[in-house]
C-alpha cells in the first residue's frame, strides 16, 4: 500500500483486468483527510471513512482505500463444494453450497486495522436468486 499510494496520480482510479476490476481513492496533503469515502462497482459497494482509511499512526501524506472485486472465483469455489459430503452413511446427504455474490477484498492504507472506530460497510448485490428459492406471494389489500 505504501508503495501503491504515492504512485497513483489520480484522486480515484479503476483498473480492469480478466479477473480482477479494482477501484482505488488516494487523498494526499499535509493532514489527514476526513469525511465519507464510497467505491463501487456493478456488484459491490463500499462505504467507510478517511479516518479508517488513515487510521491513528504516523501520516505519510497520503491515504488509500481499494475495492478489488474479483471476476470469476465464485464460480471455480461453487465447483468445489461438490466434493464436500456427510460421510456418515446414515445420515448421508448432498450438501448444496454456493457463493451467491462477488468475492471481493477491501482494502486501506491504515496498517493497523484490528479495532476500527467507524464501521467499514460492504453492500453485495446478488448475482442470482434460484427459481426454487423465490417466494410468490399474493396479498390482497
């Protein structure tokens, strides 16, 4: 990160790859930033503060949050759910197991991250709703 932070030259910067899209917000000056930070994609949303972001130690002059949400790994997780199974015969079963949203990594330049003062939030969107899942509901009013 402290490497990652000063490179950048714009104040919010997306990167794309084949399997990874990232959004990256940098602040820099001579104090900390504060105030709302929100970084999103088609999938995720991250909502926290400069404060988490920088965090209660030295200030190098800059200050970084990131939000990486990566493409394709739920599909090759939901993959290998299938070798996971009761091995007791009487009680055997076929679990079903799926990662229903994007698997995604939240990331800030603060290195100590153990116990936050303001909450960091992480809104995921549904990738998709089984029919066998959906409740039909008919209300009369």
């Amino acid at each position: 990160m402290k490497l990652i932070g000063p490179q950048l030259r714009d104040t919010h910067t997306t990167m794309e790859t084949d399997h990874t899209e990232a959004e990256i917000a940098v602040r820099r000056g001579q104090t900390p930033p504060s105030g709302p930070i929100s970084l999103a994609n088609n999938n995720t949303r991250l909502d926290t503060s400069w404060e988490t972001a920088t965090g209660n130690e030295t200030y190098p002059g800059f200050a970084l949050a990131g939000l990486v949400c990566y493409k394709t790994v739920e599909r090759s997780v939901n993959n290998s759910f299938q070798y996971h199974t009761d091995t007791d015969t009487d009680t055997a079963s076929k679990p079903s197991y799926q990662i229903s949203s994007k698997v995604v990594t939240a990331l800030v330049s603060n290195p100590a991250t153990d116990h936050l003062a303001q909450p960091v939030i992480l809104t995921f969107k549904h990738l998709q709703v089984p029919f066998n899942n959906i409740i039909i509901a008919d209300v009369n009013i």
